[in-house]
C-alpha cells in the first residue's frame, strides 16, 4: 500500500505523478482501535480477563514493526550500496533513494553530496574535504578573534547565549566541546554573512549536520554519546563539514533571515493559503478564534519543524528536503500544511484561542518514528501534486 495511492478518492491527478518513485512498505497493523508510538494498531485492554491476549498481541503487532523496520533499512542499504559502486554516482538515483530515508552508514556521504558541499565523483572527494576544512579553520583563525570587538561583541553573546537552549535535553549538546563548536560555526557564519545575520534559530539548524556526521565515529545513540574519547581531528572534521554544509543550507533560505525576515512572512502566507484550499473548515475555525497562522507557523518556517518533533524525526525529514527541488523553502511548506490539517479534527474542537495555541505549541509528537514522518512526507508528496503552484515563496534551489 502506496500511502501517496490514491485509488478510489477520484483526484485522478495524481496518477501520472505516483509511479516517479518506489512503493513504501504497509505498516504490520491488526484490527485498529487504538494506534502504539510505533505506529501500529493494537487492540485495547477490556477485562482482566482479557489481559493476556491483549499483551501479546500488543508484543506480536511489535515484533512485526521491527522487523518491518529492519527489512526497510536493509533494503535501503542494498539501494545505496549499489549506487555508490560507482565512481561517479548518479545524483538522481541518489535523490530517489533518500527519499524514502537514508541509512545510518550512507547518509553522511548523501547530505554532503545533495548539500553540493562535496561533488558525487569519488576521485575528487577527498581534495574537496582536505581543502574545504582546511580554509573552515584559516577562518577561524583570521575571524573568531574578532568576537570580542566593539562592533561584534553583541554578535557574538547572542550566539552564546543561545547556544546552551539549543536542544537541551540532549546530552550531546551540553558537551562544552560541541558548544564550543556550534560557536565558532555560528560566528564565524554570521561574520562573512552580514546581509542576513545571525537570529534565533540558526542554532538549531547545526544540530542535525553535527549529529548526522558525528555518527560516522560513534556507535550507538550518537545523542548521548561520550565524546571526550574522540580524536581532535574527528571533531574538527566534524565541525568544519557542518560549517560547511551549514551555509549551503541557509543559502536557500537566505529571504528567512533577512531584516523583517521576509521569506518567513511569505511563506506563513502561502501556508494558510493552502490551508483554506485542503480543510477550509480548520481555516474558518482558526480566524474565527483570531488566531494567526503566524502566531504558530512562525517557527515552523523559521526552525523547519525542529521543535515540533524529535532530532531523529528531523533527520529523517531532511532525508526528503535534500531529495526535493527546493526542498528547504517549497516542499517544507506542503509538509507544513499536512503538518497543521493532521490535527484538523482535534483542533476544530477546541472552543477558543487559548486552547488552540497552547495545543499548538506543544504537539503530540514527542515519540514521532521515522515511519510517522514517511507518512507525512508521503502526503505532503500528494499535496504537492495536486496544488504544484501554491507556493510563491521559493528562495534557492536547495
């Protein structure tokens, strides 16, 4: 089952669209009452007497998610591996794998490569990666000093003061080591990008490179991971490729940060006016409760839905954003919009504005998997087919 297959529904539009990328695997489900953090079914408790029977049908509905989930990834990695026997990869191919998720092993390779931080032909790789750190470090060393002058003194607490709220529940990012590091990225970032500038939010955009690249070296939950046994030189590789990729990044997202921050302010617009296109009724129930899309949206745009889901889920999501024409600043906003009309029916039954922003602002997507993101990228993909010209706000080729 296609989650995108939309046979029966009569948006005959879609069809020529949906056979441009492979089939995502069904979710193992029993018969559906009540939906488990790994997104599957599972029947409820009744009686006591029906407490066993429902235990292990619960544990058998788990047992199939993970092996669904371990099937998936090694199908994945076969893709990759086969891509990458290649000298010189094909970038489409490349594109049309990670959009269904990229595998621990290959995804550091894929997002530096989809970022255009490093060139897909193998032979030329390594002088890209010795030469581009190499001139990450000499800025460090000509521009980081000049943190404590009067014109950038300001510049420069911002970023410090911000980088300790940056993701705080993950012991990685309370390390000094990766505060220092996130720092000088930051700095020396906002240094040689005068025209945009450093705002908050900025930091939480290093946070998946960090960890994406980081995990190369580490086995394991790289989000609790020890790094003091760490050579210098993997963390300093590590930081100058974030730095690195980092700027591609925000290259296509360069209106966001802006004085005013106008790409934010366009992209909000095109939100609600998909919004009122696909779930009218949500639309109304909104305006009527004066609650303005910017008042929610406003970080989504600004923090690309970090804060409304876990790192991993993140992680996940970006997998897609680089496999997408404009992924950061024109693809996000179908994600966003499927993001939002998710919760149509339980927000349509708050009764006012309170109620609605405080659901809002902290939604319940603290256990998000990789297979609820697939899901909503998937419908985002529908939506995109359907609306293909309801976003103006495209800024970069990212």
């Amino acid at each position: 089952i296609d989650p995108r297959d939309t046979a029966g529904t009569g948006i005959s539009k879609l069809n020529i669209a949906l056979d441009k990328r492979p089939h995502l695997l069904p979710r193992a489900t029993t018969q559906p009452t009540t939906t488990s953090i790994y997104g599957t079914a599972v029947r409820p408790t009744q009686t006591s007497a029906g407490s066993s029977a429902s235990n292990a049908q619960r544990t058998n509905d788990i047992d199939l998610s993970k092996r669904h989930t371990v099937n998936r990834e090694e199908k994945q990695r076969g893709r990759f591996l086969e891509i990458f026997k290649s000298d010189c990869p094909d970038i489409d191919a490349i594109k049309k794998a990670a959009w269904f998720g990229c595998t621990r092993e290959h995804r550091p390779l894929v997002w530096q490569i989809l970022s255009g931080y490093l060139p897909p032909n193998k032979a030329r790789r390594s002088d890209t990666l010795s030469r581009k750190r190499s001139e990450y470090w000499r800025f460090v060393a000509q521009y980081f000093k000049t943190r404590t002058d009067a014109n950038f003194s300001s510049l420069y607490h911002q970023i410090h003061i911000d980088i300790p709220r940056t993701n705080p529940a993950v012991p990685l990012f309370q390390e000094q080591k990766v505060q220092d590091a996130f720092e000088r990225i930051l700095y020396i970032w906002a240094y040689r990008n005068p025209g945009s500038g450093y705002v908050q939010g900025i930091n939480d955009l290093v946070t998946p490179f960090y960890v994406v690249f980081l995990s190369q070296y580490i086995e394991g939950d790289v989000e609790k991971a020890d790094i003091t046994q760490l050579e210098d030189e993997i963390l300093a590789n590590t930081e100058a490729d974030t730095y690195w990729c980092l700027c591609k990044l925000l290259e296509s997202l360069h209106d966001n940060y802006t004085f005013a921050q106008p790409g934010i302010q366009m992209k909000v617009h095109d939100l609600r006016r998909i919004v009122s296109r696909i779930d009218k009724p949500l639309d109304e129930h909104l305006e009527r409760n004066v609650v303005e899309y910017l008042q929610f949206s406003f970080r989504w745009m600004n923090n690309l839905l970090m804060r409304e889901m876990p790192l991993t889920a993140t992680i996940r999501l970006w997998d897609t954003y680089f496999s997408e024409p404009n992924g950061f600043s024109h693809y996000h906003l179908y994600v966003c919009a499927k993001f939002l009309t998710k919760w149509s029916k339980l927000i349509k039954s708050l009764p006012d504005f309170q109620a609605i922003m405080l659901f809002l602002q902290s939604l319940p997507t603290s256990s998000w998997t990789d297979d609820d993101v697939s899901e909503l990228v998937s419908e985002a993909f529908q939506l995109k087919c359907l609306f293909p010209k309801a976003v103006t706000s495209v800024a970069g080729t990212t």
